[in-house]
C-alpha cells in the first residue's frame, strides 16, 4: 500500500469521527428540555474531541510521510 491511499484512509476514516463529534455537539445543542449550561458543555466536550481528532490525523499523516508505517513500534 503506497502512501496515498494510506493518507486517504486516515483522512476518510479521520473524517468520519470528527463528522460523528460535531453531529454529537450539535444534537446537544438543540434539545429543548436541557439547561443552557448542560448544552455547552456537551457541546464544548464535542468539539473539542472533533479538534483532538484532528491533531491525532495531522500526525499519522506526519508519521506515513517520514515512512513509519508501524507506529505501535514506538511503544
């Protein structure tokens, strides 16, 4: 498997998750019955796992472009 369809993976499945966090912080958000601050913290707490999951796709593309192909060997 080359590069490229490594990258594209990382970014579909990346992709997927950050969709999953944003839709999770948004449903929160527009439930009638729940007290304001209830609403933003869930919402912070979606967001800010869509931000992290960015991070984490932004060094496994990092990773696969200096070669590293199994990044459990680190460990």
């Amino acid at each position: 498997m080359d590069h490229r369809k490594k990258i594209v993976s990382t970014v579909l499945i990346g992709a997927v998750v950050i969709l999953y966090f944003v839709l999770y912080a948004s449903f929160a958000l527009f439930i009638p019955e729940v007290p304001a601050a209830i609403k933003i913290f869930f919402g912070v707490i979606g967001i800010g796992m869509a931000g992290g999951m960015i991070k984490v796709i932004m060094d496994r593309i990092e990773e696969i472009r200096k070669g590293e192909n199994d990044d459990l060997s680190n460990y």
